[in-house]
C-alpha cells in the first residue's frame, strides 16, 4: 500500500505562482511513476504531469507545458508540482497518484493510476 498526501495549495491571483508537493509513505519503492491530475469545477478530472522517479522522464499536458515543472526528491518521497503563470481556468483539485512503472515509462491516463491523494485546492483569481 502506498499513502499519498497533497498540500501546498491556495488561492494565487492570474500570474502568480504556486508549488504543490505530494509526500508517499508505505511501499514508496523508487520504481514508481507519479502523475498529477485535476478536477476543475463541474468537469471530469484532467491529466496535468507526469514524472517517473527512476530516470526522471516527464510528460505535460498542452495546457501547462511551459508553465509548469514537475519534479522528484527521492530522499524525502516527495514530488513537487511547480506551477507558474497560472491562470483562472487552472482553478481545480489537484490530485497525485502513483504506479509502480519500468525505467522511463510515464502514464498519462487516469486509470493507469492505483493510488491516490485526497487531492488540495488551488483556486486562480484573475
């Protein structure tokens, strides 16, 4: 079982910046793929990141490549959402989730995913 916990998230004004982490505990074997998603109001939840831990291969969606980085700490079993630029339609739940994952694989799909976080509101006023 892996645990996985979302925070860092707010409310930001149109341009400015947030950083989301997502700490895992349990069976955080550094084989694992970790994606970022979200909800945003009345929608069906997106794909946002990807990351895979072993080899740090990524992978963004069109709507927030270039403006946001995803990243890997290994030592603290922490991945990190950097998010700049933002903007009033990035208003959403975010949530991360996790996959064990061969070196190099990324998942961009929704049910790929076998765990998740609770996800943390971030909420863009323009």
């Amino acid at each position: 079982q892996v645990q996985l916990v979302e925070s860092g998230g707010g409310l930001v004004q149109a341009g400015g910046s947030l950083r989301l982490s997502c700490t895992a505990s349990g069976r955080t074997f550094s084989s694992y793929v970790m994606g970022w998603f979200r909800q945003p109001p009345g929608k069906e939840r997106e794909f946002v990141a990807t990351i895979n831990r072993s080899g740090g291969r990524t992978g963004y969606a069109d709507s927030v490549k270039g403006r946001f980085t995803v990243s890997s700490d290994s030592a603290k079993n922490t991945v990190y959402l950097q998010m700049n630029s933002l903007k009033p339609e990035d208003t959403a739940v975010y949530y991360c989730a996790s996959r064990l994952g061969l070196y190099g694989s990324v998942f961009r799909v929704e049910s790929q995913y076998e765990y998740w976080g609770q996800g943390t509101q971030v909420t863009v006023s323009s």
